[in-house]
C-alpha cells in the first residue's frame, strides 16, 4: 500500500472560532502517522467519529471544538487515511511468519 506520510486537509469551508478580534480561523490541519499513545488518547471516546475528532485535535495541535466542527466529508477522509496506518500489512520485524 503506498500512503502518504503526511496529509494536508484542507477544510471545505474554514473554521472560525470565537468572536471580533480575538476569532481564529483554520484552514486546515496536517495529519500524519498516530503514536501510539495519539492512538490511545483516539480511544477516549464514546463513539468512532468521538475517536477521529480525538486523534485529528491530537495529531493536528488543533482544538478539540476545531475537530468538532469539520463537515462529515472533512471527517471522514480524515478517518480514511488515519486508519490506513492500521490497515496495511507490514512484515514483523524478524522477518515473515
């Protein structure tokens, strides 16, 4: 499987938190590869869409209100490439069974 080492989502419609002056806005976050304790902290939640938003406010350094607010087509890409990394095939590390 050949996946990218890191990924760029560009959010389909920017997130602005807060108000006036003091608003943030994202654009999008970088993804990359979960440690494993990214991958526990993802584990926190009640439900798998609670899972990803975890890992993207983790991975990305973003707030977790940020991730909350992504579109569902935002959301799951990012849930396709995150679980990627756990759905490729690799050899163990003293070789083939």
């Amino acid at each position: 499987m050949n996946q990218l080492e890191t990924l760029k989502l560009e959010f389909r419609t920017p997130i602005i938190i807060g108000q006036g002056d003091g608003a943030v806005t994202y654009a999008s976050v970088d993804l990359r590869e979960p440690t494993a304790g990214e991958l526990e902290q993802g584990q926190r939640a009640d439900t798998p869409v609670g899972s990803v938003i975890n890992l993207v406010a983790a991975i990305g350094k973003i707030p977790r209100l940020v991730a909350e607010k992504m579109c569902g087509r935002d959301i799951n890409r990012a849930s396709k490439y995150l679980s990627s990394f756990q759905d490729g095939h690799e050899t163990a590390a003293d070789g083939p069974n």
